[in-house]
C-alpha cells in the first residue's frame, strides 16, 4: 500500500473511485525527502495526513511509532481526527500498490437447463474473457479538437486505438499503469463522456449509450 510517486490528486481519485471508508494509502510528500504522506478515505472525502521518518521511527502528530505496521495497528483501533468538523477515520483497507490480474480465466458456463428446458449442449461453452473489452468509441483530438470514430481494444493493461475495427496496426497503445483516474466526464458539448486523466494529456472518449460508457469505465477502473 506504498504508492511511491502518486501525487495527492492522483491519491485521491484513486480512493474515492475505487475504495471505501477506511481505505488508505502511503505515498512520498512533495514537502520534504523524509516526509510522506498518509491518504484515508473517510465517507465521500479524503483527509491527508503527515508521516516523518526520523530514520529510526515514523513520527505522526505527537504519536512515534518504530514501524509502519506499529502505526496501522494503532490506528485501526484509535481513530483519527479528520478535520475540524471533527470526522473520525479508521485505517481499515489498505489500498494495494498492484493489483495482480489472473493470467488465465476461466470459463464460465450458466446453467439454466432445468428452467428453459433446454439441454447444455445449447448454452455457450465458453464465455469471453472478463479481462478484454472492444468496441467503437468517439475520441477528441491532440491539437485539432475535433471528434472521430476511433475502435479500441482492451487486454490486460494495454487500452489500444486503431482507426477501424479492420485496421492492424494502432495509432497508439496505451499504458494504463500510468493513468491516474477515470471518470464521467461533463465538460464536453457531449453526452456519454468520460476521461482518462494521464501526466501528459487527458484523453476525452465518448461511448454511443450511458451504459457503455458506465462499462468502460468500471472495467478501466479495476484495470487501474
């Protein structure tokens, strides 16, 4: 749950897109070298919070404690103080630094013979893999704002753009480790919107349907 370079907007999007009350995450403060920071999630919000590493001992507020692990325990029993409005948080789920996605699926095969009346042999074998998507979406241009039809294919964390569905070679591949947040998107003259906030550039994509935007985005945000 040491997220080494995350930033606190980054920490943010992160825990409230993915996590719950009580998810936290360690992360390195812009501060100062042997400062960082600890981000917890309390109900709709995020409260951040000052760790030091003396070298020897973590010191948070007037508390010193000889490890990480020694912190955790402590404040998974002791609330924190969230704010001034007095929000108490407890350190319950640490946020995982990987997420490791299987490399094998297994199929999964519905059985609904005895109510149909149909036998197995006419339900399909194989289901496709939870862990690919495809489909067309609309993209915003770089430089050029204009909008374009562009097919995208899902695999692993590899989110690739090709200028049709026939076309071999993508315009661009994607690395979805590097990306720090998904998310609808109202900002565009365009309904079905949602975003992919990476360091360089975000990306602007809209889907045909509010469910395969909400799709796209739920699978994009178990892949982050």
């Amino acid at each position: 749950w040491y997220h080494d370079n995350l930033t606190r907007h980054a920490a943010e999007a992160l825990l409230l897109s993915n996590g719950q009350d009580g998810s936290y995450l360690l992360r390195k403060s812009n501060e100062r070298e042997n400062l960082y920071s600890l981000s917890v999630r309390g109900k709709d919000s995020v409260k951040h919070f000052h760790v030091e590493h003396t070298g020897t001992s973590f010191k948070f507020g007037f508390n010193e404690f000889s490890s990480l692990k020694e912190l955790v325990m402590h404040f998974a029993n002791q609330p924190l103080i969230g704010s001034e409005t007095g929000t108490l948080i407890v350190l319950k789920h640490p946020y995982p630094r990987k997420v490791e996605e299987p490399s094998i699926y297994e199929s999964v095969r519905v059985h609904t013979a005895m109510q149909t009346g149909r036998t197995e042999r006419d339900l399909v074998p194989n289901a496709p893999s939870l862990g690919t998507k495809e489909g067309y979406l609309i993209k915003q241009g770089k430089i050029v704002k204009n909008w374009k039809t562009r097919w995208f294919t899902l695999h692993r964390n590899e989110l690739k753009y090709f200028k049709d569905q026939t076309a071999t070679e993508p315009i661009r591949a994607l690395d979805l480790t590097e990306c720090s947040a998904v998310q609808f998107d109202y900002s565009q003259e365009r309904v079905n919107c949602f975003c992919l906030v990476f360091p360089l550039r975000t990306y602007y994509l809209c889907a045909k349907t509010g469910i395969e935007a909400d799709e796209w985005i739920k699978i994009l945000r178990w892949k982050l």
